[in-house]
C-alpha cells in the first residue's frame, strides 16, 4: 500500500513539473527562461528520471583460452612417485649431505659440483 502512495505522490510531482514547464516553454520571455532554469534545478529526482543507460557494449577478447593441461592419470602419478623414490635412493648420499651444509659460499660450490640435484 505504501508504495502505491509513494508512486502516485512521485506520478503527480511529475506531472506538476512537466505542466509548468510547458508553461514556461510557450511564453518564452527571458523572465519565463530563468524560471525554467530554476525549475530544472529543483526538478524532482527519483529513480526512472536520476539515470539512463547511454550505450551498451559487450566486449569480447581476441586472446584464445587455453585448455587445462589434461588430467594425470593414476598410472602416470604412481611412475612419477617411483621415479622420485628412485633418485632418492640412488642419490641418498649427496642429499644427506646437502641438507647439513649451512653455509651460502658451501652450498653453492656443493651445487658446482653435483649438478645431478639440480637436474631432477
């Protein structure tokens, strides 16, 4: 019920506005034009009249999607766990001794010389 009262109150400033400024439109004395000035100053502001949607546009890139690299399959997952148990154990030593080395200059010479832990 309310807000019926509130849009015919809203119709009827409408209307009110729209019949004084066509009043002041067909006199058109520069008394009339700085009236008309003040009234769209004054004008009523509500929601259908506040705003309006000039120019719709979807834009759509021209970049290609990539897919998602295809799922691992189970066979797959278990030889690539294999495969890293195997070189653990195959360079068990030199991990060992990589995970005590602290210092930086060490560590990079250690790194020199066993380019096998930066392959895998």
């Amino acid at each position: 019920l309310n807000i019926k009262v509130k849009r015919a109150q809203r119709e009827r400033k409408m209307e009110e506005y729209e019949q004084e400024r066509k009043q002041l439109l067909e006199d058109g004395s520069p008394e009339a034009m700085e009236k008309l000035k003040k009234l769209e100053k004054s004008k009523p502001l509500f929601g259908e009249n506040l705003c309006h949607v000039v120019d719709e546009k979807t834009i759509i890139s021209d970049k290609k999607i990539e897919s998602a690299p295809p799922a691992v399959t189970k066979d797959e997952a278990a030889s690539s766990g294999e495969d890293t148990l195997d070189y653990m154990e195959k360079n068990e030593d030199v991990l060992e001794k990589y995970a005590e080395i602290r210092d930086l200059k060490e560590l990079e010479q250690f790194l020199y010389d066993h380019p096998v832990l930066l392959h895998e």
